[in-house]
C-alpha cells in the first residue's frame, strides 16, 4: 500500500514538475531551485526503494541532473547562452555521476562523471545555439 501511493505521488511529482510557463518572459529562479530540488528527492526516493543507500545516491544524482537540464539548458528556457551551456555540462556530468554510481559505485561515479562531463561539453561546443555569435563573417559574405 505505502509503495503504490509513493509511487503515484511520484508520478503526479513529475508531470507538476514538466509543466511550463510559456507566458513568462524572465525565468523564475526560486522555480527553478524548486523544480531541482524536486527532481533531486524524486530520484532519491525511487533510488532508495529500488536499491537502498547506493540507489538512493544514484538516484539523487540522476534526478537533480534531469531536473537542471530539463530547467536550464533547453533552448527555450530564457537564460542566456553561457548559462544554458554550463547547464548542459553539469547535467551530463551528474547524470554520468549517477549511472557510473549505480553501475559501479564510488569509483564508477568518478569515472562516469568525467565521461559525462567530457561528453556535454563537446556536444555543448558543437551546438549552434551556444557558441557565440560571430558578426565578422556575416559581415563580409554581404560586400
């Protein structure tokens, strides 16, 4: 009984927390924070019930990766380009951390975490989105 109702709290948790305020010009922080530390205590109760103090740490840090990245390095979140790619290496990095943790533990976090993080940060050099704007090429392709 106490496992079915956490699970459909959780449930209800994350359909609150993937709604959107497409009105809002300026992202609000405090929601945010909220929509991360959400993600975080997700993770860490679903890590716990399914595999105890390991998935609880796994868990914590698949959710709060998910989280940040779902609140901060999408396009269309409204925060600046630096920010979106310093989300969207934190977030690899941490949902590396997570399975190198449920795969391997404290060596495998590290481990994950760099391959995480390394990996993010190519993809977040590679996009378009994110590098920053060059005004010297579109200048000359017009004379």
């Amino acid at each position: 009984m106490k496992k079915s109702l956490l699970i459909t709290l959780s449930a209800l948790l994350v359909f609150s927390l993937f709604l959107t305020n497409s009105y809002a010009a300026r992202p609000s922080k405090t929601r945010t924070a909220v929509k991360i530390g959400a993600g975080t205590a997700l993770g860490t109760g679903i890590g716990a019930l399914i595999g105890g103090k390991r998935g609880a740490a796994s868990g914590a840090l698949l959710g709060g990766g998910v989280a940040t990245g779902h609140s901060l390095a999408r396009r269309d979140s409204g925060y600046g380009r630096k920010t979106r790619a310093l989300a969207t290496v934190i977030t690899g990095s941490t949902v590396g951390a997570g399975v190198g943790t449920a795969v391997g533990g404290g060596k495998g976090a590290a481990i994950g975490a760099l391959v995480g993080g390394g990996g993010s940060t190519i993809y977040a050099l590679s996009r378009k989105d994110l590098r920053k704007p060059s005004y010297t090429s579109s200048y000359r392709a017009r004379r």
